[in-house]
C-alpha cells in the first residue's frame, strides 16, 4: 500500500511538473519542416471596418506564437493622436489596451508592420492595418506612390514613407507611415480629406520621425497632394540611389617579405592599369614605387602591392594612393601610423589570380592573365598552348608580359571569326594548365539600343544616361536631346539610368525634402534585352514604375519572321 501512494505521488508531481514547462515557453512543436510564414492574424477585436467605436482595448490573435518584443517595435497608431498604451499577453493573443480616450469621428488605424516576428525569427509578410472609427463612417481616402531602387531597377521593398497632413510639423512623429510593398507600392488608406506632405526617409531607428543628418531621405515630385473626401491622390515615383561619397581609408599594412605589402582598406577596392602607389618616409619625400599586384579575391578589402626595393625593418614608411577606388568611385586615402619594413624571406607562392574572360571579349581584344607576383620565370610564356579549331599550338608567339600581367593577343588584328579557340594557361600555383574558351565577340555579334524620350520637357533639355551591363560594369555614358544610338553592344542583358539635369551640373539630383526641392526627372529599366544584329528601342518616360516604362513596339504578324536588322 506505501508503495502504490509513493508512486501515485510521483506519477501526480511529475505530471504537474510536464504542465508547468509547457506552460512556461511558448513554442511551437518541433519536427517536420521549418515554418517560414511568418505571424498569421487570425481574429481582431473589433473587426475592421467598425464604425461609433468606443471600447478601450484593441486584441490581436495569431495563429501561431509571436516574438514579443517584436510586436511592441512593430505596433502604431496612425494618425499620431498622442494615445497612450499598454499591451498584455495570454498565450497567442495580444490585448492593447487604450489609455487615452479617442478623439470624436475619427477614423483611426491599428497598425502591425513587417517588423513583427515569429519565434522562428520569420517576419510578417505585409503590413496589416485595423482601421476603426468613433463615428458613423470610416474615411476611405487613399494615397498611394511607389519607391524604386535605382541600382536595382525594382521596387526597394519595406521602404519607408512618412506622410504628414497639413499643418504639418516635421520634427514631430508622422501622421502615418507606410512600408513599401515587393513591387516598391506604399499607399496610405483610411484618410480624411486635405492637404498631405509625403517623402521617404532611411527611418533607421524606426521612430516614425525624419532625423538629419543620421537619416536620408528624398522628396517625391510634388511638395504636396490633395485628397478629397474618399478619393484616391497619386505621389509618383521616388527613386532611391544611395551612393556612397565616402573615401575607403588604408586603415593597416603588413609585410609578408622585405618587398610585398598587404594593404587593408575600409571597404572593397578596385584597382585598373592607372593604379599607382608610392613608398615614402614619415616626411612624405618620395623613396620607391609599388606596384598595385591584385585585390584578393574573396575579401576585397585587401590589396597587394610590391615594392620595387626592400623595406628596412628598422626604418618606418608612409604609403601615398592614387587612383585606387571603392565601388562607387571614391578614391582611396592614406589613413594610418607609419609601419616598418621586414626581414621575413620570401615565401610568395606565384599562381594564377584572376581573369577576365567569363563575359566574353571582343575580337580585337587581347585576353589578360593576373598573376599573384611579377612575372619572371618563362614558363608561363613557354608552356602556353593555344588550339585553333581542332589544331594544337604551342610556342604562341602573340603575347606580352607587364609585370605580374600576361596577356594573349590574337595572330592578326582580330580573332578569326571561323575559328574556334581554346587557351591552355600555365597555374604555378597547381604546377598544370588550365583551359579557357572565351565567347569572342565579332562586330556581327552586335546589337543595338536606342533610346528614346518622346517628350522633351524642352527645346534646350539635356538628358544624361548611363549604361551597364550584366557584372554592373558600366559600358556606355554621355548626354542628348531626345534620342540616341547606343551601338556595338555583346548580346546580353543591360541596365539603363537616364536623367534630365535641369541644373546643368552634369549629376543626378535627387531632390531637397525641406526646403522642398523637387527631384530631377530620372528613368530606371533593367533587364534590357540585346540581340545579334537588332535594335532595340527604350521609351523613356519620367515619373514611372520601371514595369510601365518601357513601350513595346506592335506586333505585325506579317513581320513575325523579319526582324529589323541594323545598317
């Protein structure tokens, strides 16, 4: 008997025990596969849509368990009406209870942004907003407006739009905020009618209020929008190209030997055939040249350099930059202690770095090895093999070596077109060759843009455009009036930024939120297909969404098989 009331205590505890913990963490059930929805909204209390509102609490159900902390950081109400509050949890049910009482007939939105999280760490998908109003109706005015990214060609999803009803106060919190959509759509519901201010901002420390200069942000065409009583009001399109005008600093250098030097910088560099870098004394008097050997691939924050003499280990040395830039073309500066020299032996093992093949060259182009060192052995000029067609040939006798740079030209002027070619290039590195087939582009490969602004805001408009192509390298860049051939291009696919400068200063200028100024007009298309042998017309019209900007030519089905071949 002792033992069955021992056991039936001990079945009792544990059991209560299992409750507790279950009760302590809310989690889901593990097993299966991963959740990556995100929180689901089940039910709210009230519904949306109520209209002669007058309860003191606003309840969230969700399907699944909720990060939160997410929620207090994801939870506003718009209009900014100064209601204080105070939320609760009961397992997956969320109460917000209204300590300020709400102002009469007013239409008033409880708002959940992407922000919010489930315990998976999965946002929520889009915004949601409860909209409710104190009086017999709710406000159905809309505003809506996209946001693109520049660089991107597409919409710049969760960008953030502050909208202010006037009088308006910009140092206090926005009326309401809304999130851009994947397709870069913000729109604003629920609005009484007036007079709106909206622009986007960087809203970093998502405090719903603009803060200069920590914050960017950008003003769309037009200062202002007027909305009627339940109507609908359009901002336009802003274009967002944050471009860094920062400098990458040299922020370190060390020595692998008494001449090789590892340069690491802020940021990714880039360097080209103009690069150059100088060893001088802590004074700036000039001592030696280095020579600019490659960015590491992998980490491009890393440049190696050669000086053309040993550094003494016991003298120090400054290093003086030139025409070393970061992505967006700022020049790298010297910003840092001087360093010593050293005595370490050389250990550099030479291999094969990088190439510039994989896009393709055209047929009177040379293709250009890079090297970890400079080259001085001949085995990397000997061992070449190159075939021509179905022919093997070694000892090619079209080739240069500049420093740690090996480049194959072709036998004549250009690439034989009827040939096929594949170069066999000596790795040290792996002590084998390795095979290169390049696509060689001929000038019958080539195709053609024209692009093409239907209305000039102007006799006297000039528009600047800039043409990159698939590795974002940019290939065309100059100005017109309302059209213009861009010729000799690779088949491939191409980006195109095309801008009116109103101010004559040769760059894009987006815009001044306050004092207002409005941006320059400014046109985004990626994905610009072009093709052996055809021109290809852009439309270029200003203000739009990238997906409504290019104009498609009729179809004629009695031309389905005659394309419009160049001159």
């Amino acid at each position: 008997m002792k033992a069955y009331t021992f056991l039936f205590h001990l079945i009792w505890v544990l059991g209560i025990a299992f409750l507790l913990i279950r009760c302590a963490t809310p989690t889901q059930p593990t097993g299966g596969e991963p959740d990556r929805t995100g929180p689901v909204i089940t039910e709210t209390q009230p519904e949306d849509g109520t209209v002669n509102f007058d309860g003191d609490r606003i309840i969230f159900d969700f399907e699944n368990w909720v990060d939160r902390g997410s929620f207090e950081q994801a939870f506003s109400i718009q209009p900014e009406l100064g209601i204080d509050y105070e939320i609760s949890w009961s397992r997956r049910t969320a109460t917000v209870e209204l300590l300020t009482d709400l102002p009469d007939t007013t239409t008033i939105i409880f708002s959940l942004s992407t922000d919010l999280n489930d315990m998976h760490n999965n946002n929520m998908q889009n915004t949601f907003r409860l909209a409710v109003s104190t009086g017999p109706e709710i406000d159905e005015g809309k505003i809506s407006g996209y946001v693109i990214d520049a660089n991107e060609a597409a919409g710049k999803e969760n960008a953030r739009v502050l909208l202010y009803r006037k009088p308006y106060d910009l140092e206090r919190t926005a009326d309401y905020i809304a999130q851009a959509d994947e397709d870069g759509l913000v729109s604003f519901e629920y609005l009484r009618e007036g007079t709106y201010k909206a622009f986007w901002v960087d809203d970093r420390n998502r405090n719903r209020r603009w803060d200069p200069p920590q914050e960017s942000a950008q003003p769309f065409q037009d200062e202002f929008v007027e909305l009627e009583q339940d109507g609908e009001a359009n901002l336009g399109t802003i274009h967002i190209m944050q471009v860094d005008s920062i400098p990458p600093e040299l922020i370190g250098v060390g020595l692998y030997n008494p001449q090789r030097l590892r340069l690491r910088f802020s940021e990714s560099v880039e360097i080209s055939d103009t690069s150059e870098a100088e060893v001088t004394d802590p004074e700036g008097n000039s001592l030696y040249d280095a020579l600019p050997l490659y960015v590491e691939p992998g980490n491009r924050n890393i440049l190696f350099a050669r000086s053309e003499e040993p550094l003494d280990p016991d003298q120090e040395y400054l290093l003086d930059l030139r025409n070393i830039f970061d992505d967006d073309g700022n020049e790298a500066v010297f910003a840092t202690d001087p360093f010593s020299g050293s005595d370490e032996a050389d250990t550099t093992l030479q291999r094969l770095i990088e190439h510039d093949t994989e896009s393709g060259i055209r047929a009177n182009e040379p293709l250009r090895f890079r090297y970890a060192d400079i080259i001085e052995d001949d085995i990397i000029r000997d061992s070449l093999e190159v075939v021509v067609t179905d022919t093997s040939l070694v000892g090619w006798e079209h080739v240069e070596v500049r420093n740690n740079l090996f480049y194959i030209y072709p036998e004549g002027e250009v690439w034989d077109d009827a040939e096929s070619y594949t170069f066999r290039v000596w790795n040290p590195g792996t002590m084998s060759r390795r095979d290169f087939s390049p696509t060689i582009w001929h000038e019958d490969d080539y195709g053609e843009i024209e692009l093409v602004v239907e209305e000039p805001s102007s006799e006297d408009a000039v528009h600047y455009y800039e043409l990159f192509d698939e590795e974002n390298r940019r290939v065309h860049r100059g100005n017109f009036h309302d059209t213009v051939l861009l010729e000799d291009l690779p088949p491939g696919n191409y980006r195109v930024i095309v801008f009116e400068d109103k101010n004559q200063d040769e760059r894009w200028n987006p815009g001044s939120v306050e004092p207002f100024e409005p941006p320059e007009p400014f046109f985004v298309q990626a994905e610009i297909p072009v093709e052996r042998g055809f021109t290809g017309q852009v439309y270029i019209e200003f203000d739009t969404p990238p997906e409504e900007s290019v104009e498609e030519e009729p179809d004629d089905p009695a031309a389905d098989d005659i394309p419009e071949e160049m001159d």
